[in-house]
C-alpha cells in the first residue's frame, strides 16, 4: 500500500473513532453540567448570592470543601469524615458552580459571607470543617466571627506557614495539568483522567503509587474527587482564586474554639509545615499526622474519622457513644 493510501486509511479509521470519543465526552459532560445544577441552591445576601447545598438533622456542620470543589464536594467531604447524624450545610466558595466572583475574594470576605449565610439560615453557630484551601476561610470565620464556631476541623490545611509554603511539585506532568486547569479545558481534563488517571492523582497533591496499591474502595474514592472537578468550566474562576493566595501570619492564637488539624507527611502540596504552624499557635489544637495519605489521605479515612469523631467527644460537641469502636 502506498504512503498516501496508508494515510487515508488512517483517516478513515480515525475520524469515526474520534467522534464517537467526542460524542462520550458530550455526553458525560452533559451529565455532569445537570448534577452540578442540582442539589444546591442559591441564597442572596447582602453580601451577594451563595449558593449552599443543607440536608440531613442534627448538629449543624459547616463544610467548605478545597481546590477543585463546590457545594458538592462540601457534601462529599463531610460524608467521608463525619458521616450521619449531622445538617450539612455546604457552600459553594467564590467562584464555584453557581456563585459569583466578587470584587474582594480574600478568604476574610469569604469568611463573612460563610457567617452571613448561616445568619441567613438561623443557624447560630456550627462545627466548621474546612479542608485544604477551604481551610484559610474556616480560619477566617473562627477569627472574625467566633461566637458562631463551636468547633474547627483543618484537613490538609492551605494556611500560611513561615518555611515551607503550601505549593504543588513542580514536575512535567503537574505542568500540563497546570495548563489543562489555565485554559479551563473540560475535554483536556475529561481525556486526561480517561488516558493518564495518574496525571490528575498527582496534580491533586497524591503519589499515584499508593492509590495504586491501595484497596478498590479507596482507588474509587480518589477517582470520584478527580471526577468532581468536572466540569472544570464551572470551577475554574475558583480554581484561580485559590491558586494565588495571599497568605500571610494571622493572629491564631485568639482562637477559642476547639481546634483539630490533621495532615500527612507524604502529601504533596506539603501542608504539614502548615498544620504544625497553626496547631502550635492555636490554643489546645491537636494535631494528627499521618506518614502516607497523600493530599487526599488515601488509606486514613477510618482513622480520620474516629479522630473527627473522638475530638468532637472530647469537646463535649457529641456524645461519647457516637465514636465508634476500633
């Protein structure tokens, strides 16, 4: 067969492959765009419109998810460290899914629209769990306004840290997801956790080797996070926001509220600096360190949650009978 008659064969072949690709990823993204419209909604404040996910009875929780998240990542997070027995609420952060960019993005102006929406909600005070760049507002709001925090819970903690600063590697493959998230690419991300799944795992602070030898659950439980950043369109102004943080010390030490933080030494945003500065400026804080786990804490959650659930006893937030047994 001649050369140009080989190429035609491959386009042949390849133009139908390629749509049929392309047709999936409509078709997923479709999907995914419709689950992201639902189970939130929008409350406006005087400070702008929020959206916030609020289901489930009981103590109230405040869950402001990472990089990457919205409401729904807020829910997932919350059902993987406490479980049942709590009302959710769940905000989506500047610009996340449904709600907005304003002009003053500072983690201070997110804290005060996290108090104006539990205002908003009658809820006087709630346990406030922020996990990775959602822990600099949690911080914020435990400092702005502590009479509505009864509890602060910091997983892989983005805060300030006068060594190590919190930071991604810079290797070849964190580069091109790097530029993936830039161009807000939803095909570039979508293809890329279908190929190169390891790309991802790695960009989201995590050794691809201990997912791949951890249990199928856990390997499950890590693809469903590089999945819920889908569709990155939606969470790319977010994305942004928390890629260039203006960190600096705050005065940790006048927090009242009882304070948890857990972090892991392998993870690979290098958050432990972090969490140690603040446990040792927080009054009380208990600090958990984990030797693997990565960003994401592959192969703790058990763990993770019998220390959420013992430090909350352990302040009297609930009762001893509600941690469970080892």
């Amino acid at each position: 067969m001649s050369r140009i008659g080989g190429l035609l064969l491959a386009m042949v072949i390849a133009i139908p492959t390629a749509g049929v690709v392309f047709l999936l990823y409509k078709n997923e993204l479709g999907r995914l765009r419709d689950a992201a419209s639902r189970g939130g909604v929008v409350a406006n404040l005087d400070i702008g419109p929020i959206e916030y996910a609020d289901i489930g009875v009981g103590t109230a929780l405040l869950s402001i998810h990472g990089a990457g998240g919205g409401f729904d990542q807020g829910l997932a997070n919350a059902a993987d460290l406490v479980g049942e027995g709590f009302r959710i609420i769940a905000p989506s952060r500047f610009g996340y899914l449904r709600t907005p960019v304003p002009q003053d993005t500072s983690p201070a102006a997110q804290a005060d629209a996290h108090a104006a929406l539990l205002s908003k909600l009658d809820v006087p005070k709630a346990m406030v769990v922020g996990v990775s760049a959602g822990a600099r507002s949690a911080v914020e709001l435990a400092l702005r306004h502590p009479d509505k925090v009864t509890a602060l819970i910091l997983i892989v903690p983005g805060l300030y840290s006068p060594t190590n600063p919190v930071s991604i590697e810079a290797s070849r493959g964190n580069k091109f997801a790097f530029w993936v998230v830039n161009a807000g690419g939803d095909f570039a991300w979508w293809a890329t956790e279908k190929i190169a799944p390891s790309v991802l795992i790695r960009f989201l602070g995590v050794p691809p080797a201990l997912v791949a030898a951890a249990p199928r659950a856990e390997r499950d439980r890590v693809m469903s996070i590089v999945k819920s950043v889908e569709p990155l369109s939606l969470r790319f102004p977010g994305i942004n926001i928390d890629s260039t943080p203006a960190l600096h010390e705050l005065p940790l030490e006048v927090i009242t509220a009882p304070t948890l933080i857990i972090s892991a030494r392998d993870d690979l945003f290098d958050t432990l600096p972090a969490a140690e500065f603040a446990a040792a400026k927080i009054p009380g804080a208990k600090l958990v360190v984990y030797d693997t786990g990565g960003h994401l804490l592959v192969g703790q959650q058990q763990d993770v949650r019998m220390a959420v659930r013992t430090f909350l006893a352990g302040a009297g937030l609930i009762p001893s009978s509600d941690v469970p047994r080892q």
